[in-house]
C-alpha cells in the first residue's frame, strides 16, 4: 500500500535533491524515499564486529575505544 505525504522542502533542499537524482538518474520521489527509508530503517550490525582476532585479551573492555578508533579513520 503506497501513502502520499506531502512535504514542503526548502529551496536549496529540493535543488540538492533534484541534481543527486539527476547524477544517480532516478526521479527526486525516488530518491526522498529511498533516504526516508535508510534513516528509519533499523541499525544494522557492523560489519567489522568478529571478523578477526586482535591478539588483546581485554577488547572486549574496550569495545567502544576500538569502534571509535575505526570509525574516524
């Protein structure tokens, strides 16, 4: 089942959309829906979690460390 909602977007907003639709070649509908799907889409896991051994035996205590330290690079 498909439901309308209108938005009104900003000018510079809906000519940021417009041109990422037009370099992506799909319509600017599309593209609002796909971007409004992704942000209220459930969090997926990261793909980094397990995938191979760090040699410490304390990483689990320092899980947020670790993630942070990837993510900004």
């Amino acid at each position: 089942m498909v439901t309308q909602l209108h938005v009104d977007l900003p000018p510079e907003v809906s000519e940021r959309v417009a041109d990422e639709a037009a370099r992506r070649g799909v319509a600017p509908d599309e593209l609002v829906i796909e971007v409004v799907a992704q942000r209220f889409s459930p969090p997926r896991p990261l793909g980094i979690v397990g995938l191979g051994a760090s040699g410490r035996s304390d990483i689990s205590e320092h899980v947020d460390e670790e993630i942070a330290s990837i993510l900004v690079r």
